[in-house]
C-alpha cells in the first residue's frame, strides 16, 4: 500500500517502521505524533510526524537534522505497522513498501562548494545555513555552506534562568563564529515573541501573539532592552576578530528600522553591515525602502506567511492555511521586489526548503538563501539542476495559476484528487497533496 502525505524535509530513506523513539536507528523509520516531537532520543533514517502544524517552531527545529521527513494525519498513520518496512520519500511526501525499491536510497552528496553554486545556465546562488548555535554553525562549515546566514540568538540562554549579559554573549557569540570560521555570520538580535519565551523574561504583558508585542516591539521595554544593549555591546567586540552582520527582527516599515538603526549604532561600529527582517506585509511591500536605508535586506518567510494568511503556525487547527503553493503568496513576493535588487535580498524560513519551491523563488530572482545547514548538499543539486529562465517561466506560471492545487500540479504534485477545504489540512481527513 502506496501512502501519499505531505512532504516536509527532502531526501530518502528506508526502514523498519517504529514507533519508539529509544529504538529509532539507522535503521528505522520513527513515526512520532506532534506532540511528541520534543521525545526525539536518537536520529533515525527517515521521521513520519503525525499531525501538528507544518510551520511550527517544533517542527521547524526538528527540521535541523535534515532527517527526510514526511507528515500524516492520524487516519494515515494507522495503515503503518510497526516493523514493516517501508521507503520514505521525503521529496515527494509518499511512503511505500520496502519491496517496490529495489533501486535503494539516493543521497544527497553536494558539490565542493555546496553553498556556492550556480544553475545550470551559470546564474550563482548562494545558500547559507540557519543555526540555533554552535553545532548548527559546525554543520554549516562542514558542508559548506556560503555563510552562516542566521543565527537564532533568542535559543541562546544561561543555565538557571539567569538573565544573559554582555560576558555572555561574547562567548555564545564567539563560540559560534569559531565553530564558523571562516564563513562570515548573521546575527539576528534577540527575537522573543509569546512561543519563544526565554525563562529569565517574566511576565510581560502585550506579549500575546502575531498582532502584540514581539521581536524589536520589545527593544524600548526592560529586561529585553538592557539584553539587546548586552548583545549589541559584545558584537562591537567580536567585529575585531569576525565578520559579523546583524539583523533587526520584525521590522514594519522604513521609519522603525531608521529609528533601531540609530539606536543600535551606539554600540555597533560600521564595519559591521545592519539590516531589517522583513517579516510583514507591510514591510515587503516597502521592500524597496528598506533597501535603500540599510546595509542588507532579509525576509523572514514564516512569520510572513502567518501574518499574509492570517494564521498561528503554531496553532494545528489553523496553521494548514499557511500555504506554500498559493499563488497568492509568489503574487506578494513579485510585487514587493519591483525595483528592488533582489539579489542583496536573502530569505529565510522554512518556505525555500519544501520540494519544488526553490526554483519558483529562483525564477522570482531571489539568489541568496538561509536554509538548515544539512539541507545545504540537497538544496545545492537543486540549483544546480535548475534553468533560471525556465525558472522565471514557472514562477510566471506559479504566479497566475489559480489556486494552490494548480501550483502543484504545475510541480508534478497532486495529478487527481479531491481538493480539502484547507490546503495543508493535517489534523483531519487528509493533507492537501493528493
């Protein structure tokens, strides 16, 4: 039996379905229901989640390992049998029997430079790694990687929920560019919002979700405000021996990002290049803005997504709004880069790591990406396998289609079959790729 879920991390693999986590080897393919996703003990060769939402910060953490990974709902998850063996498409989103895979598991092995490469007609396009510390910035340097792209400072704490300080971050900081070199590295400022809550914040009030206090909204209110004075500080000092960049976290328009620029230029020299995630609408349709009064622009794809489809990703019951093929969305992202240089543009997020996405945003001209430093290799063949001006075709294409099924019938997803009420429903009757 042929099960088709929805694809999450690429890549193959084959093994014994399990469903404990202490069992889960090389071997193994662990199927782990959302709730569980924390449990991970060990790394097996291929993960099913069942249930959960896509965008998640569990999920997108889980992601990291670059394990290629496949979402079921429940009812799909029954028809697995511990101790079948199965071959798990993570491209795909199709799980089979062992016994129809006698070709084996293709893995991805990723060029000399996997992090600088270039499509088949020779346009460059750089990936780089998003890490949540210094094994991530470890990872990024063995495959790779063009630069460390972003580092999540927020999952940087003290053990016992002291309040982090300016010592502190100069030897976070340091450890992950160490672990770096000699790839240059982004840091991105501290970026607390009601799901990264750090144990030394207390209670805040207005921290309350997408539409309150979160990322630089919190930069005028103690403690956050003496912690990014503490991060900026300790930067100034490792901008001596490291490239360094800096991004501002959810940035809203041309006039805040001027207003924490001036700011955060106290303790950060010039040397070190300052940008603005652009993470809302708003913010991207002021793209052009943007770039024009700062060093870089990023796009923070996941929290941009929740605020263009108006969902919690964090949220089961409603994150399947948050589509990936919408037209909408590569509408949204055409218009935001007219007269923009789109090539000093990097996006981060989940969204260029879904199959069949990457050479939709290399057709909209985006050429520099920050990914999980294990997708690198894989993303990497990718490009490499991709005409930019057959790119700029199916962007085109992707742009005018008429919903998000056309879209993926357009990337040779979803031939036939029912269409859900909601795209990426993965708590109810099936999952939006059929």
């Amino acid at each position: 039996m042929v099960i088709q879920g929805m694809p999450f991390v690429p890549g193959e693999a084959a093994g014994q379905i399990t469903y404990d986590p202490a069992e889960a080897s090389d071997s193994h393919i662990l199927v782990l229901p959302y709730a569980d996703t924390f449990s991970l003990e060990q790394i097996p060769a291929g993960l099913v989640v069942l249930g959960g939402a896509p965008l998640a910060h569990p999920l997108i953490q889980l992601q990291q390992l670059g394990v290629p990974t496949v979402l079921l709902n429940e009812a799909e998850g029954d028809a697995l049998c511990g101790g079948d063996s199965f071959h798990l498409d993570g491209t795909s989103g199709v799980l089979s029997p062992a016994t129809l895979h006698s070709e084996g598991v293709r893995v991805a092995r990723g060029g000399r430079h996997a992090g600088r490469v270039r499509t088949r007609d020779g346009v460059p396009v750089h990936l780089r790694a998003t890490v949540t510390g210094e094994m991530g910035a470890r990872t990024a340097r063995e495959v790779q990687a063009d630069a460390v792209g972003l580092v999540h400072s927020e999952y940087l704490t003290p053990a016992l929920a002291r309040m982090p300080d300016q010592a502190y971050y100069e030897k976070a900081f340091g450890a992950i560019c160490q672990a770096a070199d000699p790839l240059p590295v982004t840091i991105r400022l501290l970026d607390i919002s009601v799901d990264k809550k750090p144990a030394w914040l207390g209670n805040l009030s207005g921290l309350t979700g997408l539409l309150g206090l979160q990322g630089s909204r919190l930069y005028d209110i103690p403690p956050v405000k003496n912690v990014v004075e503490s991060q900026a500080a300790a930067l100034a000092t490792l901008a001596r021996h490291h490239d360094l960049r800096v991004v501002i976290p959810f940035v809203n328009s041309p006039e805040e990002y001027r207003h924490w620029r001036n700011r955060l230029r106290r303790w950060l020299p010039p040397v070190i290049p300052l940008g603005p995630m652009v993470e809302t609408p708003a913010a991207a349709l002021s793209l052009h803005q943007l770039e024009e009064v700062s060093d870089f622009v990023s796009i923070g794809t996941n929290d941009l997504m929740q605020c263009f489809f108006g969902a919690d990703r964090d949220i089961p019951q409603v994150a399947g709004h948050l589509d990936p093929y919408a037209p909408s969305l590569y509408r949204l992202f055409r218009v935001a880069t007219r007269d923009v240089n789109v090539t000093r543009v990097q996006l981060c997020g989940l969204l260029q790591q879904l199959p069949g996405v990457l050479p939709i945003l290399i057709g909209l001209g985006f050429r520099r990406f920050s990914v999980s430093p294990r997708l690198v290799p894989l993303l990497s063949e990718v490009v490499t396998e991709t005409d930019s001006r057959k790119a700029y075709e199916l962007a085109q294409r992707a742009c005018e289609a008429r919903d998000s099924q056309a879209v993926r019938q357009l990337l040779g997803f979803g031939q036939t079959g029912e269409q859900p009420t909601v795209p990426w429903q993965v708590g109810g009757v099936r999952l939006g790729l059929r």
